[in-house]
C-alpha cells in the first residue's frame, strides 16, 4: 500500500511517500525549512509507520535551505526512539549545499543509536543504492 503525505506552506513543500517495493520512506523536502517543518513531518513518519515496521527512510533535504537545528534534542530524545521502536534500521539523509544545513546534519548524526545506522550523502541516487544494501 502506497501512502503520500504532504506539508505546503508559505516557505516549503515537504512530501512523505510510503515506497512498498523498496520497503522505504521518502521524504523529500523543499524551500526554506525550519525546526517546527521537521517535527511536524517526522510526528507524520511515526504515525504512517504504525504498524508497518518499515526498516528505511530516505531523507531528502538536497534542495532547502533553513535552520532546522533546533528540533535535533527534539528528534534525539522523542523521535528516534520511537521510529526504531517501530522497526527504523537505516536512515539516509541527502545534504543540502546550505553549510547551515550541513552543520544541523551532522550534529543529527552523532545523535543516533546503534540500532539505527545513519549516513549522510551528497547525491539521492548514492544515498538510495546504500539504502538497498542496508539491513
């Protein structure tokens, strides 16, 4: 079962699709992002993964700008516990060129637990090959 879920508003789009025959989730965002887009798209990941114990996300953050840095204790303390509570194994996150980006990104990554890999990309199609090895 595919699902799409999407947030539009005056400074970004961000969409979530359910991709059953990768066994991922696909969030792509655009625009001018800030800490209260990123909460409120992975409270959207958790409620759309119940049930579903889907192992991957591709986090597509190439084409934004912003400051998102803020949610990383949110995301380190509320989320990530429950996305592996409800079976997140890989999560791939494609950089945006912004440094501001790159600085919110990384401190993200140093946040995650052994239960669930991390790693950071320059290009989606890198990003989605070490998705489909990751187990």
């Amino acid at each position: 079962m595919e699902e799409h879920w999407e947030l539009k508003n005056a400074h970004s789009s961000i969409s979530l699709d359910h991709v059953s025959q990768r066994d991922m989730f696909y969030i792509k965002w655009c625009g001018h992002i800030n800490s209260e887009d990123v909460i409120q798209t992975a409270l959207k990941y958790i409620e759309l993964q119940k049930g579903r114990n889907c192992p991957k996300i591709l986090n597509d953050k190439s084409e934004v700008t912003g400051d998102w840095e803020e949610a990383n204790d949110w995301l380190e303390f509320e989320w990530l516990p429950r996305a592996v509570a409800s079976g997140l194994k890989c999560f791939a996150m494609v950089l945006t060129r912004d440094l501001h980006d790159l600085g919110a990104a990384l401190d993200l990554e140093r946040r995650f637990t052994p239960e669930c890999r991390v790693k950071l990309f320059k290009e989606p199609d890198a990003a989605q090959e070490w998705l489909d090895t990751c187990h």
